[in-house]
C-alpha cells in the first residue's frame, strides 16, 4: 500500500501538529447561544473543533465551501456516519464476545469497512473535478487508491468467498455417539448446508428408520421447535450450534484476520479516526442549508491579524432567522477604537438578539463556516464567555445577585484581551442604583483587560456614566467605552442597533404602553366600563 495512506489525515486541520485540543469554551456559553440545539453530535463535542488559528480556520472554511457547494457531497457524508458509527459498535460487540462469535464479528467490521469505501468511492469520486479544498480533494486521492488497489480487490475476494460459506449457511448435519443405554455420548458437526431440513410426521418412515429417498427430512426433531423454547434454551442450542461453526470455520477465519489486521487497521482506519469531523460537516451542512433557505447571507469571515478586530456589516442573528417569519434586520457593529459597547433601549427592541449574533459570529469563525452577515473581517477570539439571565432554580443557594456576581467573577478571572465577553441584562436582580455601581466596576474592568464586550442592559446610569469611565480607565490604556441604541423609529420598535447617546430616560413609558398601563389607557378602559 502507498506509504501515503499511513499518513494522518484530517478534513478539518492542514497537519497533525494543529489537530486535536479544541478550545475552553463553555458548555454553558454555546448553549446560550444555540449552537447545542445546531450541534447535536454522537461521536464528539463541539468545543474539540474550535480554533483560533487562523491557519486551521481558513483550511477548514475551504472545506466547508465544498460541501455547501456540492450538495452531493453533504449527502455521500450523510450517509457514512451509520456506517462508521455501526463499525464501532461491532468492534465493541467482539472485544465483549466469546472467540467462537469473534471470528464472525471480524467479518461484519470488514463487509463495513468496504461498504464504507463503496460508498465513498460511488459517491465523492464522480464529484472530484468539482471540489476546490484541500481537503476535499486529499480524501477523494485516499478513497481512490484504496479502491483500486490490489488489497482492497484481495479482500473483497476472500470477503465474496467467506460471506458465501457463512451467509448461505442454513442447515447443520450432526452426529451423535450413543453407549450401549443409548444415551449420547458425543456428538459434533459432520456437514453444513444452504438447504433447510424439513419436518418429518409420517410413521411409516419412523418405524423403517429409513432416510435413504430423502437425507433432507428430520424422522424426528432433537429439540423442540424455536418458538416453543424458552430463552435459556434457545440461548443454549446458539450458543452450541455457534460455537461448532466457529471449530468449523476457525482455520478459514484466522488468514482472514490477519487480513485485517494488515490491510484494514493500517489502511483504512483513517476513515474510522475522521469520523467525528466527518459527523462535524454534516451537521454544519444541515445547519448552514437551513439558513439558505431562509434566505440568511453566509459569506467566509476575513481572518485579520490586527489584534481585536470586530467588524461587521449586515450581521443577523441565525437563531432569530431560523424561528422566526418574516424579514430579518441586519445590524452593522466594530470594534475598532472601541473594547465595550453599552447597549440600551426597549425592552424587546432587539438588544438580545444583537447581543447574540455577535457572539454566534465569533464563534462560527472559530468554527471555521461562513457567518450571518454580509461581510465580517475578524481577529479570531480565544473564548467566548456568556452572562446571560438563569433560571431562578439556580439561586437558591446564593441568592440571584450573589450568583450573578458569582459567574461574573468567574469570567473575569478566565477572560483575556482576545476573549469576547457578552453580557445581556446582567445585575437585573437588584436596584439600579446599586446594579449600576457594580456594572461600572465590571466594564471598567473588561475595559482595561482589552478584550471585546457587548453589555445589553436596562441601566440607563451605565450609559450615561461611560465617559467617567473612559476617564477612569485612560491612565490604564484600558479600551474605549461607547454606548449603543436599540432605535425606536415613529414610536415602532425598528430593532436596529445604532451608534449613539442613550437618550436619558427609561423606556418604561414604552413598556407601560405595550402592555396597556399607560395612564391614557388606563383611564380609556375605566371610561369605557
């Protein structure tokens, strides 16, 4: 075999030295940004494929354009993950079984593996000229030499020939000794068959003992029917007709693991390594199709080496567009000159689902796919933390502000100057004035760590206070803040983000209004009885 193929192999990484290792993102962090629900996996989890090296991303969105570009291709990896998950399951099932099973378990992992390379080989190789990756084109090079190699046409050869003595098999001959009391004394295989004994019933011929006209019909049955055994029984005549066969074939079966032992392990176990980045592609093919059709731009990120830059135009949230109907707003963000936004505004006015597209932007970079938005150029983030509201079972113990300040604490003591912080109505759970107070500190802080944040919040004295703090922090080199708005147009929610001043008041006027506690709306109601 091509000393090539013993190379490792990965669709995800340009080299060895970069595979593997993933990211510390937190479960918690993807969750609140929906990528659990996108990224279900059996074989892997999420962070293993996050990355901040801008090598690995840019190979990785090479692949990831095949496969949004060759939608046959999507499908062909569809359909290999059944198949490589069925070959760990048998690999599992034979370490566990008796060496009488082992040998037919051996046969199973193989007729996978060819069904496997069948399967790649009818799939991808008619697709090769149109494939542009890497990537791509490596494992199209892989499955060819394979298939057309001298071992692979040996092994599907002894395959054919071992499948037919054992899958044909319907019948067994057995003999038994008798004593002189006519009980048995032995009894073994003496011949196997791909006909089927039939029943007997006819007394003529038990009491002539005669089987000379047909060797095919049972005089009388040795054991009761199948369907009439109990469980225990019907185990123990498998586990003796399986293990003479197992006698019966043992020689045929030990050239035929050695087989596999130097031709699939060595040759073509690189499939059964990639599995899980195989897994990756189709669900990010599955997740990326859905928000075409939902009409979402996707376009690569531009990878920059300018450290922290964010910027963004047309971004959407693909949490929002797979939900929601309609028309999506696209928002335009950068943080060039900035490190924290302060983002206010309405209460569902958009300041969320702003919040989270900014962070799902990052990390579907780090994944290495496109991203919602029209364009985006990017120094990839290290980390994406989240301090978004929990659920009130979670604050039992401490109380909500002391878990809030709690899981704050924890993130600014993880986060560094690449890191992506998203805070969302974060110190919701006490009064303003003294939310504020801590919020201040908080920014301050993430401020002069340098990293980017996006604090969405009702805390109008946040936004108004930013220029203290940019005084407060300038000794420090510490990062600009700035302040955002959730833009009310003609009295409407717009749900566009915009540069600028908060406007000095709560919107709690608007609140009152939306759900009918305006004093107009009071008065109408008690007027009207």
């Amino acid at each position: 075999m091509d000393a090539g193929m013993n190379k490792p192999f990965s669709l995800l990484y340009p080299d060895a030295e970069r595979r593997g290792g993933g990211m510390e993102y937190s479960a918690g962090a993807l969750a609140d940004l929906g990528f659990n629900e996108w990224f279900d996996m059996k074989n892997a989890s999420l962070p293993e494929f996050m990355s901040s090296d801008a090598e690995v991303i840019r190979y990785r969105c090479a692949t990831v354009g095949d496969v949004m570009d060759v939608p046959e291709a999507l499908a062909v990896l569809k359909k290999c993950v059944p198949i490589m998950s069925d070959v760990g399951d048998v690999r599992r099932l034979a370490s566990e079984a008796e060496s009488a099973d082992e040998y037919l378990y051996s046969m199973t992992e193989v007729e996978l593996y060819v069904s496997l390379i069948e399967t790649l080989k009818a799939g991808l190789l008619p697709l090769r000229e149109r494939f542009s990756s890497e990537a791509m084109k490596a494992l199209c090079e892989r499955v060819s030499l394979l298939s057309e190699s001298e071992y692979y046409k040996e092994i599907n050869r002894r395959l054919e020939e071992l499948t037919h003595r054992v899958r044909e098999i319907r019948s067994v001959t057995i003999g038994v000794n008798l004593d002189r009391t006519l009980s048995p004394e032995s009894a073994g295989i003496l011949s196997v068959g791909n006909e089927t004994f039939k029943s007997g019933t006819s007394l003529e011929r038990i009491l002539r003992l005669d089987r000379s006209k047909d060797e095919t019909t049972f005089i009388s049955p040795l054991v009761k029917a199948a369907h009439s055994l109990s469980d225990p029984e019907r185990e123990g005549l498998a586990k003796s007709v399986l293990s003479a066969l197992g006698d019966v074939f043992k020689t045929s079966f030990k050239s035929w693991r050695r087989i596999v032992q130097t031709y699939v392990l060595e040759n073509t176990d690189f499939l059964f390594a990639i599995l899980p980045e195989i897994e990756f592609l189709t669900k990010a093919g599955q997740f990326l199709s859905s928000l075409r059709e939902r009409g979402v731009a996707l376009t690569f990120p531009k990878i920059s080496e300018e450290s922290g830059k964010f910027t963004a135009s047309g971004l959407v949230n693909p949490r929002i567009a797979l939900l929601t109907e309609g028309d999506m707003v696209p928002n335009d963000v950068t943080f060039d000159g900035v490190g924290v936004w302060v983002v206010t505004g309405p209460n569902r006015g958009g300041k969320s689902v702003f919040t989270c597209a900014v962070g799902q932007a990052a990390v579907m970079t780090s994944l290495g796919l496109p991203v919602c938005a029209e364009s985006l150029e990017i120094d990839p983030c290290d980390n994406v933390f989240c301090h978004f509201p929990t659920s009130e079972e979670d604050t039992v113990d401490k109380g909500r502000l002391g878990e809030e300040c709690s899981r704050l604490s924890d993130i600014l003591s993880k986060v560094t100057k690449d890191s992506l912080v998203l805070l969302d109505e974060s110190l919701s759970s006490t009064g303003s004035e003294e939310a504020s107070a801590i919020a201040e500190e908080v920014v301050a802080s993430l401020s002069v760590i340098g990293c980017r944040t996006v604090f969405s919040t009702h805390l109008h004295a946040l936004a108004a206070s930013t220029a203290s703090i940019n005084g407060r922090v300038a000794p420090m080199e510490g990062k600009t803040v700035d302040t955002l708005v959730a833009d009310i147009t003609s009295g409407e929610r717009s749900f566009k983000v915009v540069r600028r001043a908060p406007e000095g008041r709560s919107f709690a006027a608007d609140v009152a209004a939306k759900y009918g506690l305006s004093m107009d709306d009071v008065l109408k109601k008690v007027r009207n009885g």
